[in-house]
C-alpha cells in the first residue's frame, strides 16, 4: 500500500479505497460535489472535495517524511 492510499484510508472509508480516491480526484478536477460513490468518514463529510484531497495529500507528505526519519534513524545506527 503506498503512503497515498494509507493517507486517503485515514478521510476515506469502505472497500477499495483506491477506486473511491479516483472518483474524488475526478470529482476535485470537475470542480463536482463528492460522488456518491465516495464514503468518507463523519468527521470529513461536511468538507468539499478540495480539503479532502488537500487532506489526504498532507497526511501523505506526513508519512514519507516519517518513513525517511525511520530510515535515516537505521542508518545512523548501523
């Protein structure tokens, strides 16, 4: 699972978290509502399309900034 679809896992919710994150970004390009296809967490579903993509994109740049920390930790250490 790369860090986007872990991150998108975190706003959205259901099966085949990949598709629904197209259908969203198709959405956010479309300047559209959120799909009904989408589920999205309670916290998130008065957010437009927008956020939850800039959303997700955060939590994903959040996850390869901790991936590279745990990285360099093992590298010093060796």
């Amino acid at each position: 699972m790369t860090n986007l679809l872990r991150a998108a896992s975190f706003v959205l919710c259901g099966d085949n978290v990949e598709e629904k994150l197209e259908s969203l970004y198709d959405a956010c390009d479309k300047k559209l509502p959120i799909p009904s296809d989408v589920e999205v967490w309670e916290k998130f579903e008065l957010e437009s399309c927008e956020v939850l993509i800039e959303i997700i994109e955060d939590l994903e740049i959040q996850f390869n900034e901790a991936n590279q920390d745990f990285i360099n930790g093992l590298l010093k250490t060796k």
